[in-house]
C-alpha cells in the first residue's frame, strides 16, 4: 500500500524510487550554482507574470476592502497518546470544526481530498480509534436528505486500498468526481479544502481520513463569514470540477470566471476582533492558475525573502529536488531562498522536519546540508529539529503517527498550505496555500491574531519532548532518518 502521509505518487511515472539519486545530488546542496536556480524555474511549466517577492500583503499599496467578517481560527489534531504540557496553545479539534461546518451546512457542500478513507475497513484495520471518521462518514451521508447539494473532488489514480466511502456517498446522492491529474499534468489532486454555503472554508493538511481525526497530526484553518474568500476558492474548486470530465482538457488560457481579484498584489482586507487582516489563497499547478491567481511556489517564496528576523516551518517532507518526476532534477528554489534569508539578511530559521516509520531516509542529507551552515559566531542561524510521534501500541495502523503539519510563519506573515515542499508539489500537482498577514494596534490583541497562534503552536512543538535536534538523533524505532 502507498503511504497516504508521504504522500507519494510513485504509481504514476514509470520507474522506482532509489535513494542513491538523492544522496548524489545532496553533495552540490551546499552550492547555489546557476545550473540548480535554471532547472529550479524550468520546472514551472506556465509563465508568470512579473512580481516583486519583497512585496508583503501587509506593503501592498491596493487592497479587496470586505464587509465580510472572516473570522479565523486555528485547527489542530493532536494523535491520541501525545501530551503537552498544561497552558499551552491548542487550536480547535478539527473533528469538532468538522462536525460543525456539517451541522451549519444550508445549502451547499464542496470537498476536495487526494482521497477518502474514513473508516478502519477501508485499510483492512479493527481499531476503536477510527469511530469519530465514522460519525463524520454518516454526517456526509446524512447531507442530501437535508436538500443540501453535496460535491467531492477527489484524485485518480488514487491511493489503492479498499475504501467503500465514495461508493456509499455516491448512493446517497453525493456528487463524486475523479480527477486523472496523472494524465493532465503526471501529479495528483493534494489539495485539502471545505466550502460550506459559499461563505465558510477550512483549508489545512488533513485528508478525509479517520487518521486526520485521531492517529496523525494535522493543522489547518477555518474561516467563518467569509464569503469573499470562499467564493474565490470555489474557483478553485471548480477548476478541478470541470477537470474531473472525461476526455478533459487544460484550457490554455482559463476562461475569465476562474480569474481572481484577490492575489499576493490585492489581497482581501478585513477587520474581525479587534485584528486588521490582509489574506489570499495561493495555488498550484501552474498549469492549472489563470495570470491572476498566485501560485503557491511564488508565495512561500515572497514570505521568505520578505521575513526580517524569523521564519518557522514546519512540512512533513523536504526535498531540494524533485520527487516523482523522471529524471530526477536538483530544485534550489526554496532551498536558496531559506540560506539567502540566513547568510544576508541574519533571520533566524527552524525548520521541524515531520520523521516517522515510513520518512524516506534521502531526506537526511539535505537537512544535514542546511543544518551545516548553522554559525551563531557569523550569524547564521538554521537550527533543524525532527518532530517524532511515539508509536506506542499503534503500531498495527499502518502509515500514521507523523506529523502532516504543513505551514510558516515569520515576523510578517502567516501561511497554512496543503503541499509538502519538494519541486512536484509545486509543478505538476494540485495545492492550495493561504496566506495571512494581520496587525492589531493593541498588544493585547495580538494573541487573538492567528499570525500569533501559529507562531504559538510552533514554539510548542518546537520545545516539546517529541522534537529532537538533527545533530542529537542518534537511533530512535520511531524515526526512519535515525542512524543505527
């Protein structure tokens, strides 16, 4: 079986993985050659249009002035068995927003998930632990005898298993399309997104999977009121609607109802409790973005050169290259703009790289090559830590206990995304990113923005028991970078 939470398509091009292709490049990480930055743009299929990445939502001269409320909260699953200490930030139970954004559905309900496995049957497992992804199937169920118009979007080829939810979904009059991004663009369909009646959303790493709910680690956001912003992100949505067609094809340019006014240049404004926030939603594939929608590569990118003193990531996998694609290619793009940030402008880095029983082991170089410049004498600083979710007495559920967490968040801004950061994700497969830069005038508001949230969750991963520091790994079962 394929590992949902390494995310992996390797069904989808013809050769094996090998790790020997990984350790080999990871020799010229050090390097910043004009080669690697060349094959880093080739990789981006469409065109952009010209931006400048120190333009920050919070610098933009023009904004999307909206009377919506956008109210903004952070979503977390903890797995069962990991334990913080008390007073910590905890978002909301993203069962609970779940279950919530189900229960206030009126209308309408639009899903997109790389896939669907919400109960334990579906992997071939007996555990008591898959009951919430059960109540959360049945809601589902329950949806079109309330009249509400329910659509799924989902990826094919998709992870095989021996999931029954969409058939179910689809006997209860679930609208259910399949999206072949293997033969539109050689990736999947990874996005992970809600939209409720046009004006509620939830964007985060977690998939339709009772895992998400009880056994993985998974962070995301909710926003209520927002109808500006779901309404754009129903272009997305829809994007992939009309792609789940047979015999589809990617329009070359895409029609003017997939434009967007809202981007990295106009994002949308908003005032809600006491915090002025400035926010857009980012996307990839290139090939799949009108001119108007900024990409997810641009994004991060744009957050990166734009920190000043600190830039925290936390991705289940990294990779400087890509992954999937044949032959493989050196990809610095976000590599280089991670040591640029240290080595010139002194901003603090830490990344909290995700290990766990199935982390492919050619991660380990890479990290060990950024880890190396760390020089607090010269005032560089790229501290690296692996974040390890004990197993314990669930070793029988395959690919779980990892964290999934996909964000960042600097002095600046705030970024919660669907992709893990290696160059496929950005070129050939489907993601979206959202991306929040807020200012409240008091102090003591500031702990109510989410910017603040976030940065709060990572400092609390960050000096939890469960991370380790790279140099301090040594062997751990629990951990498939771990030497020994």
């Amino acid at each position: 079986m394929t590992s949902p939470y390494r995310d992996l398509h390797d069904s989808y091009v013809s050769n094996k993985r090998t790790s020997t292709g990984c350790v080999t490049v990871a020799v010229a990480v050090g390097c910043l050659t004009v080669l690697g930055i060349l094959l880093a743009i080739a990789v981006l299929e469409r065109p952009k249009s010209p931006k400048n990445h120190e333009t920050l939502p919070q610098d933009a001269g023009e904004g999307n002035f909206s009377t919506d409320q956008c109210r903004m909260a952070l979503v977390e699953s903890i797995p069962l068995h990991v334990k913080y200490k008390a007073n910590v930030t905890l978002g909301i139970p993203l069962e609970k927003v779940w279950k919530d954004l189900l229960s206030m559905a009126t209308e309408q309900m639009d899903v997109a998930s790389f896939y669907w496995t919400l109960t334990g049957e579906d992997i071939n497992v007996n555990s008591s632990s898959d009951l919430p992804g059960r109540d959360i199937l049945e809601q589902f169920e329950a949806l079109p005898s309330r009249n509400i118009s329910v659509r799924v979007v989902t990826s094919v080829p998709s992870i095989p298993n021996n999931s029954t939810d969409l058939k179910i979904l689809r006997e209860k009059g679930v609208q259910v399309r399949k999206v072949n991004f293997g033969r539109l663009t050689k990736g999947v369909l990874h996005s992970k997104f809600w939209i409720v009646d046009r004006k509620h959303l939830f964007i985060g790493s977690a998939n339709m999977d009772w895992r998400s709910l009880t056994e993985v680690k998974e962070l995301g956001v909710v926003i209520y009121n927002c109808s500006s912003l779901a309404e754009d992100l129903h272009k997305i949505f829809q994007s992939y609607w009309v792609m789940g067609r047979p015999n589809s094809s990617l329009p070359e340019p895409w029609p003017p109802q997939y434009d967007t006014a809202i981007n990295q240049d106009h994002p949308l404004v908003v005032k809600a409790d006491n915090v002025s926030s400035r926010l857009f939603l980012s996307g990839s594939p290139p090939s799949f973005c009108p001119l108007s929608r900024t990409q997810d590569l641009e994004a991060i990118l744009s957050i990166i050169s734009g920190a000043r003193h600190f830039i925290d990531v936390a991705v289940m996998e990294y990779f400087p290259t890509t992954r999937f694609l044949r032959p493989r290619r050196y990809w610095p793009a976000i590599d280089d703009a991670i040591r640029t940030a240290a080595f010139e402008r002194q901003v603090k880095i830490r990344m909290l790289i995700s290990c766990g029983r199935d982390s492919d082991p050619a991660m380990l170089p890479f990290l060990e090559s950024l880890a190396s410049i760390h020089s607090p004498s010269h005032n560089i600083s790229i501290q690296i830590k692996l974040f390890i979710v004990p197993v314990g007495n669930q070793s029988d559920i395959p690919y779980s206990r990892v964290n999934h967490n996909k964000f960042m968040v600097t002095d600046k801004v705030a970024y919660v995304g669907t992709s893990n950061w290696s160059a496929d994700y950005f070129s050939t497969t489907a993601g979206v990113g959202l991306v929040v830069s807020q200012h409240a005038p008091h102090a003591e508001w500031k702990t109510e923005a989410l910017q603040s949230q976030l940065s709060a969750v990572f400092n609390r991963d960050w000096h939890s028991q469960y991370a380790v520091h790279l140099a301090d790994l040594g062997h751990h079962p629990d951990c498939a970078l771990s030497r020994g």
